[in-house]
C-alpha cells in the first residue's frame, strides 16, 4: 500500500452514502431559478383557461349566460356543466368514494366553486371573459356549522344523492351524513369508564386549515388529435394514480395517457387528488386540439382546492387516580364540506385517525368517526401528515395533558406513566395497530434533560407567583408533546387507492462506466428525492451517489407507483431502492466471482466492491463489474446490469419524538413568544441527517402557523374569510422561532434498511406542542381547554375568559 | 387576481400629469408605487382604464429641509425615508414607523405620496403625519394648494384629493429638540397592516409632560388624532392614572371594524394599550 491508496474511511466518505450530510443536488437549479415548473411549461398555440366561480355557498343555477364573453377578444369557449354532460364528465369520482360536481351542475355548494371554464388566447382575455359570464343564483340557506350538518331540518346539500341510504363506507344516518367508521370494543372501553376513578371529557377542536404549497395547483394538457394521445403536466404527488384516473374516467386508453409531473414547489397533501382544472382542461384541449393551460390563483387554492383537517374530537380517558390509563373513547365529527375529497387509502374514511391511542399503553379503546356534508370547499387532505394522523396525535396529546392537569400531576411524568415499554414492541393497539418498533421512554428523558425541564417549570411555579402578586403581566406555559406516527402506506393487506395496492418501487440501471439512472414511483415536490435516494443506492451498492442519476415524475419512463405523500417514500420507495439496488449487487456479485475467477460464496462486500475472502489484495470495484456487465458476463447470464422492484411493506412504519415549547404570553395583547422549541426525533434509520434538519424545521414551522393563527374560516352566511396570505398566515423568517434539533435511533425491524420516514413528524408533533404550550401557560388561571387556532386575539379573550384581564 | 385591460401613460411633468387627469377623468389614476393600487387591480376592486404614471416626473422626488421643516417629493419611496440621514436625524419617527411597513420589498417600491393619498386607513403614515402636523402639497387644473393631513382624510379611501389633483409633497415640520416619539404598532406578521397602532410626539419638562401629540392608525375609517388623551397626560408624569385616562379616551374615539386581526372590542382594547406603550417609550427618549 502506497499513500495514494485511499483509507476505507476515505472510500466510504467518496460514496457520499447514507448517513452523510450531502448537499441537495436539486438545490443547484432551484437556487439559481432554473427549476422547471408547470407555469415554465409553454407550448406553441397554448390556451389557457379560468373559472367562473360562485359569490354564494349555496344556491340553485338558475342560468349561464356566455353570450358577452364569447365576445372577449381572444375568448374562444366558455364550457359548463352542460357541455361536460355531452362527454360524461360533469361530475367526478373522488379518492374517498364519493362524487364531485366539476363545473356547477344545477346548484352550487361551496363559495368560490367552479361555475364555468373559460377558454382564451391568453390568460388576461380569459380572465376578461370570466367578468361576462352572467350567472344567475337563487341563493338557498347555507350550512356552516358541522354540529348542524344532521338536524332534522338541515337544508339538503346533496341532491344528487336523494334517496341514497348507503355511501362508499357504509349506512348513511341523514340525507347530510357521509359515513359512520367505528373501531375497537365499545363494550369493554364503557366498561372501563364506568370502573374509572378518573375520568376526563373534553371537545377538542381541529380547525379546518390548509396546506397552502407555494406554488398552487396547475397544469397544462395537449391532446393530441392525430396520436389520440393525451399529455398532461401536472403539480402531481401521484402523478401514476393521476394516468389511471383520467384512462377510468375519460374513457381514453392508458397507454394514450403521458402525466409529467415537473418540478413541484411544494405539495404538503394538496396535490395528492384530482381537480376540476384539470378535468376542464384537459376536456378544452380535447375540443380545441390545442394545449390549454390552467393556473390556479391564491384566492383559488385557500379557498377551493383541498383543505385540511376540520375535525371535532370529543374525546375522554379513564385512569386510576394514580395516573394509569385505562381507556380511551373519541368520537368525531367530521367536516368534509361539499364532497368528501379526502385523499386517504380507499378502506379508510378517516384515515389512520385510530392511531389516536398515540405512545400509550391503552388496554383498551372505543373510536367512532362520523363525516358529514357543509357548504364549504371540499377535503380534506392530509396537510403534511399519514392521513388524519395529525388529527390523532393533537386529540390525544392534548387530552393527556388535560387528564394531567385533573390528576395534578405534570404532564412530562403522566406520560412517561404509560408509555408502550420497549419490551412490549412488536405492540398491537386497542385499536388495531402492529406498532413496529419504540424506545419512548429514552427518548422523553432526553428531551428531559437536555431542555432542563425541572429548572423551566420550577420558573413557571416562580412567574405564576409574580403574576399573582401582579409583578408581571407575562404568563409562561411549557408545551410537552409526545408523538407517535403511523407512516409508509402501506401494505396491501389493508392499503389501495382506487384498487391498486400501495406499494412503491425502483427501477435502477446501471451503465458501462459505473454511473447509473434510477427511477422511481414518488415524486418529490422539495423533499429532496434526488439527493437521498441516490445516498441508498450508493451505500448498497458502492458507487458514488454524485453518478446516481434520480428521475421521478414522467409516468412514461419511471415504474408505476403511488406517489409522495403521507411520509410513504422513505418507508415504501425506500425500501423498492434498497431492494432493486440489493438485486443489482446479487447480479454483481456473480460477474465480479466469474472475472476474479473464485466461487460466489468465497466473496465479500467491502464499500464499493467485492474482494476474496482472506485475499483482501483480490478485489473488484463496482464500478469495473459494471464495465465487466455490458462484455464479460458468465456464459449463459444475460448482459447488462438492471434491476426493477415493486415493494409491497410488511407493515406500517412507527416515528416518534419528544417535543417542548416553552412560550410567554403577554395577556393584555394575546402576543406571544416562543422562546425556546426543541425537537427530538426518532425516524429510525437516518439517510441525510441535514436533510433530516431541513424537514424538521419546515414542518415545524407549518405546525407553528396552524397552532397560531393558521385557519381557514367561513363566517356565519359561508363566506370564507381567509383567502389570502394577508388573513391565512404564512410565518416569515422574522415570526418562525428557533429551532433545537435532535435525534435518538429506533431502526424499523422490518423495513430493509430500518429507514422509518420523517416528513411529517414535525407537523404532527409540532401541532400539540404549540397547543399544550398555551394551555398550559392558562391553567393556573383555571383553563382546562383552549380550542386552536392561538392567535393574539383569541389568546387575549382566554385571558380575559379566565378574569385575567379587566 | 388577474388586472382588467389599462393603457399607461407616463408624462414628464407635474403639469403634463394633471392634464391627463383632467382630461381622462374619472377613468384615470396616478400610479406610484403601485403597492396598493395593483393588488386592488388584481383583484378587480380597481379597474381603471389609465395608469399615469408619475415616476417619469423628475421633481416629484426627493428630500430636503427648508427651514424648520422637512419637504418630502411624494415619489420618495419608504426606503428612501429609511436612507436619509436629514429624516433620522430631524423626524426619527418617520424612521421607526416606516420600518414597521410591510417589507424591504414593498418598502422599494412603495412611495410617501402613495401611502399618504390613498386614503386606506390601515395605512401607517397618515396618521404619523398627523401627528407631526404636516400639510400636503396638491397641484391641480385650479393650482397649487397647502392642506393639512389632519383636514385630508373623509373616509376610508376618500380624501379631499379633487379630480386631476396630484399630491405633489409632504411638509413636516421639524419636531422640538430633545422631544420624545414612538410609534407603536401590534400586528399579527411583518406585511399586516396594524390591528392597532398609536403615534406620539411630546415634550418634556421637568419630568412632567409638556407638549403632546397623539394619533391612531386603523381603528376608525379615517386616521384620527386623539386629543382628549393627549391632553390627558399633559402635565403628569405619566403615572399609571394619567396613562390609563389617556388610554380609555383614546379608546372613545376609536370605531374599528371586526376582521380577521380580532373583535372590536380587541383592537379597541390593544389601541389603548398601544397608547399608553407609545407614550411610556416616548417619555424615555425625551430629553
Ligand atoms: C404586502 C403589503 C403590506 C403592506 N403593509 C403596509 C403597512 O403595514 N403599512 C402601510 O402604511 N402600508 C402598507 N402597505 C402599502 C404600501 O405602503 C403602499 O406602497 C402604499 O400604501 C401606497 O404607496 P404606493 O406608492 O405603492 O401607491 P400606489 O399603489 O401606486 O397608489 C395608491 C393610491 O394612491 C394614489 N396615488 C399615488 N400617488 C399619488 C399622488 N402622488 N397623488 C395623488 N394620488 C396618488 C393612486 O392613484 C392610488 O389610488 C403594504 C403593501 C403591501 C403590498
């Protein structure tokens, strides 16, 4: 050996593989403006379109009257329901089993829902052209309020569905009733409570709010009349599910269908299901044989594609007066606005919501779901969370915190009180869960410690006093929060979009000179795809991650999966890549045993090669056995060295973490401070541990903006008041707290490279945090539940609620 | 959010600029900055057929002290203010208030005139000016005339501005050595207009308060100068009793309107808090 030789550290560190902090590659062309969005997608001839979209939450379409705007200089057609109906388009299926109005088919349900599509030269003609569109409305009363969504007079918001007693999931109980879920043994869950010595009940509110993507929904369709082939560019999370859908409901065969989801600046759950626009779209290039373009406003996406969350949680928890639990019974009322346009798996109404039993050992638990019909906008997705999780981990960390406070006891130790023990995983939920793997108990000390969590709250016990004694006019709350996640959707025994099973998959193709293309079913939308899912490959199979090339997006080239969101890449892509890249390394490993002339078996993986055991002198580098795959293969192999992998996951992953966020409210004005926010977490496996940050700080900041103000209202007549960043807030560097990072490492046991997912966490866990914080801060003034949003205002009027202020 | 169909002129004179305002009528509007029109054209609450330009006026920028006071070109952008050395120096407040306006961005292209002629009450400057006792440069098809910012404002974006009048410059006259300011402004996020805001000017002597002046941003249709609470605090030494008389007079004129920052009742209550904060701050750096 020679200086020149490099170390194994160095071979290992030139992989750039898992584990390493490596720079986003994605980010060069981001940075410098160069990304390649849907709205850079310009082709010669290109129309674009625009709605005509209802002032009123409720009312019969009386008439549309095109007539003016076809007059619009570079007004071409102006289509409706009407002209839909002649191609069966009128109406389309959701992901949730229901139906949903494309254009206003005799009535509208929502403020701000599509009425008509305009089609135009340009998009200020088209724009011109909405303004003429004449419609008339007789307004019908309209249905705010989700707790009156089944009285018995309740106006009937669904027409279409008259005389319907079942829906996609089940008996409907009320011509506004969607579906009832129920999960877990009533019988003995009542049992409990009526053994309880404790017990606590409270209605804990998740606002409707929205995921907000900077870049909003759009695409651009070119029907191409000759080829009868269809091309749409698209903001798509699941671009594949988007080809199967159009092939089901447009009649046009699959393999005519070409969907390209270009760069995505940001998706968060918003672009997960199918809209209107595109529908109408892609129906105007059909008729016009020319592309047509359809850019989505900021009023247009916080006020009518997919919102979030919107869920009513009575919650309760029984418990021994010394703080063990003994059960859990929630039963939520779901608000899906107009349509139930949830983007969940098909079998799961509310989604995964009965992870609700969270990090604690529940012996036993009741959950009841029903959905029901508002005249609001249609949802809701899964706001950067596995689906209604969020939900889940809000109602039952507040509710910990809540029976905490009846116990007298802090929060920090009820939880530690009745965490899963490690020994107990592989652990089954009350309410049906495998939860795969957790150390929870080491992961709330660490937090513990390294916050000072004694030290804050004896300050806390310090400044209640001085608040008391009327010294300040501060109050101090400490906001625990512990998650669990359920991600990686998921395994086909319980998981489908549409009938087509969950799973991810990998196609990898190495060429001659040790470089390769691998593709997959995701598709990222900022999550950095390109940088970490080349850092697996590299590991796996020795070649340097910079000679990865990453391609998502183009349903054409990539293999068929179900998209990115629900933090399902890492889980179930991930594990397709390790897969595919473990089948081209078993191939390896033959051509390198038939070049080195040894057997197989007398070979070893040794970073970025195979050497001869015993003879370490004996070695073939990954990169040679790929020059050796394309013209010295083993007689009777064939050439070339790919590999496909569909994976379908054995089961669901498991993240959690440990939380704190110590806040100050000033009580006279509401505002607030964060003064310090740590999170620890748990994703198993850890691929770019800067990658990892970046995702932590991103959802933190989005968990932040929904606990604090983030909310999309409606006010008591249906208008929706928060259509635009100025009223729906959207933190700035100035406003984001903070953030402490840190980590503790619980691998998945059944996932190949133990990679658990780490997206959505933040969001998940964050929520809660904020939440509790403020609660806490008001408990000693006699506040048991606070609803969210926490913005100034309405923390004012809890202090003045609480006789804080005069 | 796509604007109606304009066409756009750009004259390069204060005369050139008012004949094409007279002459288009109704249907034309100066265009400064554009950070309030554009947003409102965008959304079609504002489609006028001209845009006149004035950034092709030369004179109508810039700023320069004549005296005791300070003249401001209606095209000096809020960055420009945050530039000078003569606004530090001379009307520090103009400083700290312009700070609070939305962002650098806005703050770029956002100019005096505009934020003082649009007449929106969630605007930060009409209210300081009023508290400076600044009058406003108007050139019209009749001339030239002075007017106070206090006679300026009606009505939410109603102004006494006539048909084909420009508002040319901003007069403020340079506040007492050794005099106090703050301007105290709650918002929910940098780029919000104010839930409530409160402007004061004052004077002290002998630890008492000597001269004040105070006004209020967005809690009415107009921008208000609240006297009653000024005169409240005129001669104490800004115990709690006198802060707590100005805040609830101050709170008595004021009629905001319920919206997403909060209530009535909260932004009334905030207002006086506002108050009382600005004249604390203010008191502190009197000299
Ligand atoms: C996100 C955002 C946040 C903002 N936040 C704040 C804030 O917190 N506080 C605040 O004060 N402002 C705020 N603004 C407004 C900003 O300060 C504007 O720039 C300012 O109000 C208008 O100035 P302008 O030069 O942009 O005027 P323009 O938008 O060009 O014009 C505004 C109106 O005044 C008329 N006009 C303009 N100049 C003249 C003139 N010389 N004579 C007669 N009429 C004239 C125009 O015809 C128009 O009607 C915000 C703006 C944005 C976009």
């Amino acid at each position: 050996m020679n200086d020149m030789t490099p170390t194994r550290e160095q071979r290992t560190a030139a992989l750039e593989g898992m584990g390493c902090k490596r720079k986003r590659v994605e980010d060069v062309r981001f940075t410098q403006g160069k990304g390649n969005y849907v709205d850079d997608v310009k082709l010669p001839g290109m129309l674009h379109g625009d709605f005509v979209r209802s002032p009123h939450p409720h009312a019969r379409v009386k008439s549309i009257n095109s007539e003016e705007a076809l007059k619009v200089p570079g007004v071409l057609a102006v289509i409706t329901a009407e002209t839909l109906k002649t191609v069966n388009l009128a109406w389309m299926p959701t992901l949730a089993g229901d139906v949903q109005m494309v254009l206003a088919d005799g009535k509208v349900l929502f403020q701000n829902q599509e009425v008509a599509f305009v089609v135009a030269t340009d998009r200020y003609a088209a724009d011109d052209g909405v303004n003429k569109v004449v419609v008339e409305y007789e307004p019908l009363p309209p249905l705010v309020d989700p707790f009156k969504s089944m009285d018995p007079d309740a106006p009937v918001l669904r027409e279409d569905l008259a005389g319907k007693t079942t829906g996609a999931h089940g008996p409907r109980k009320h011509h506004n009733h969607i579906f009832e879920w129920k999960v877990g043994d009533k019988e003995l869950t009542d049992a409990a409570f009526s053994k309880a010595e404790v017990a606590i009940k409270e209605m804990i509110s998740y606002h409707r709010t929205h995921p907000s993507p900077l870049e909003t929904c759009q695409c651009v369709c070119s029907f191409d009349k000759v080829k009868g082939e269809l091309t749409i560019w698209g903001t798509f999370q699941a671009p594949h599910v988007i080809r199967t859908v159009v092939s089901l409901i447009a009649k046009l065969p699959e393999q005519k269908i070409h969907v390209i989801a270009p760069d995505i600046g940001g998706g968060f759950g918003n672009k997960v299901g199918a809209y209107p626009g595109y529908i109408c779209a892609a129906v105007a290039s059909i008729v016009t044989g020319k592309p047509v373009k359809w850019v989505e406003d900021r009023i247009e996406n916080l006020t009518a594609t997919s919102f979030a969350r919107d869920y009513h949680m009575t919650t309760e928890i029984a418990a021994t007066r010394d703080g063990k639990v003994t059960g859990l019974r929630v039963h939520v009322l779901a608000d899906h606005g107009a349509f139930d346009a949830c983007a969940d798996p098909s079998k799961w109404p509310a989604g995964f919501f009965n992870i609700v039993t969270g990090s604690y050992d529940f012996p036993t638990a009741h959950l009841a779901v029903d959905g029901v019909y508002t005249n609001k906008a249609p949802g809701g997705v899964a706001y950067r969370c596995s689906f209604r999780v969020t939900e889940a981990a809000y109602c039952i960390e507040r509710a910990m915190d809540i029976m905490a406070q009846k116990l007298n006891m802090d929060p920090a130790e009820l939880r530690l009180k009745n965490f899963i023990k490690p020994e107990q995983f592989p652990y089954h939920s009350a309410l049906g869960w495998e939860y795969d793997s957790g150390d929870y108990h080491t992961a709330m000390r660490k937090m513990m410690e390294t916050t000072g969590y004694a030290a804050l709250r004896k300050e806390q016990a310090e400044k209640r006093e001085a608040f008391r004694r009327g010294e300040t006019r501060e109050i101090m709350g400490l906001g625990v929060s512990f998650f669990t996640e359920i991600v990686g959707a998921g395994p086909s025994k319980n998981c489908d979009i549409l009938g087509i099973a969950m799973f991810d998959s990998c196609e990898i193709r190495m060429h001659p000179t040790g470089a390769g293309i691998a593709r997959m079913g995701t598709k990222s939308q900022g999550q950095g795809h390109e940088t970490t899912w080349a850092q697996i490959i590299a590991t796996e199979i020795g070649i340097p991650a910079d000679n990865i090339q990453v391609e998502e997006g183009n349903t054409d080239t990539a293999p068929y999966g179900l998209g990115t969101y629900g933090s399902r890449s890492t889980p179930v892509a991930g594990a397709a890549i390790a897969m595919a890249a473990r089948k081209i390394k078993a191939k390896a490993q033959m051509i390198a045993a038939y070049k080195l002339e040894v057997h197989e078996d007398d070979l070893e993986w040794d970073i970025d090669g195979f050497r001869v055991k015993g003879l370490p002198e004996r070695t073939m580098s990954m990169k040679d056995i790929c020059w050796a795959a394309y013209n010295s293969v083993p007689p009777g192999m064939e050439p070339g060295l790919e590999a496909v992998s569909y994976y379908d996951p054995p089961n669901m992953t498991y993240p959690f973490g440990a939380y704190l966020c110590v806040m100050d409210i000033d009580v006279d004005t509401g505002v607030y401070k964060v003064r310090r926010f740590y999170a620890l977490d748990d994703c198993g496996t850890r691929i770019n541990p800067m990658i990892i940050e970046g995702q932590v700080h991103g959802g933190l900041t989005e968990a932040f903006a929904i606990a604090m103000g983030q909310e999309i209202r409606y006010d008591d007549d249906g208008n929706v008041v928060t259509g635009s960043f100025m009223d729906f807030f959207m933190p700035t560097a100035v406003e984001t707290p903070h953030w402490e990072t840190d980590f503790t490492v619980t691998p998945s046991p059944h996932h190949p490279i133990g990679a658990k997912g780490v997206g959505e966490s933040p969001n998940v866990g964050g929520v809660p945090a904020f939440s509790n914080a403020v609660n806490d801060a008001f408990s000693f003034l006699g506040a048991t539940h606070i609803q969210m949003p926490h913005d100034y205002w309405r923390n004012w009027k809890a202090a003045k609620d609480l006789g804080a202020v005069a | 959010m796509i604007p109606g169909s304009f066409s756009y002129h750009r004259p390069a004179s204060v005369a050139d600029a008012v004949k094409l305002l007279s002459d288009l009528g109704e249907d034309a509007r100066p265009l400064a900055g554009g950070h309030s029109l554009v947003p409102m054209m965008k959304l079609r609450l504002a489609s006028p057929a001209h845009l006149i330009d004035l950034h092709g006026i030369a004179g109508l920028k810039g700023i320069r002290r004549d005296g005791n006071n300070l003249l401001i070109g209606a095209m000096t952008t809020q960055h420009d203010l945050l530039e000078s050395q003569e606004v530090a120096g001379s009307v520090p407040i103009l400083c700290e208030a312009a700070l609070l306006i939305a962002d650098p961005q806005v703050r770029y292209r956002g100019t005096i005139g505009g934020n003082v002629a649009n007449g929106d009450p969630g605007n930060d400057m009409p209210a300081l000016m009023m508290t400076l006792g600044a009058t406003y440069r108007l050139e019209g098809p009749q001339g030239a005339r002075e007017v106070a910012a206090a006679d300026f404002y009606q009505g939410a974006y109603f102004t006494i501005l006539e048909p084909g009048e420009i508002l040319t410059s901003v007069s403020v006259p340079v506040p007492a050595a050794g005099h106090g300011y703050a301007y105290e402004k709650l918002k929910r996020k940098v780029g919000d207009y104010a839930t409530a805001a409160a402007a004061v000017v004052l004077t002290m002597a002998g630890g008492k308060v000597a001269t004040c002046t105070i006004g209020l941003t967005n809690v009415h249709e107009t921008p208000l100068l609240a006297v009653d609470a000024a005169k409240a605090v005129i001669g104490t030494s800004l115990d709690a009793a006198a802060l707590k008389k100005a805040a609830s007079a101050a709170e008595a004129i004021m009629s905001p309107a319920a919206d997403a920052r909060g209530p009535v009742e909260y932004r009334k209550h905030v207002g006086g808090i506002m108050v009382t904060r600005a004249l604390q701050r203010a008191a502190t750096k009197a000299t």
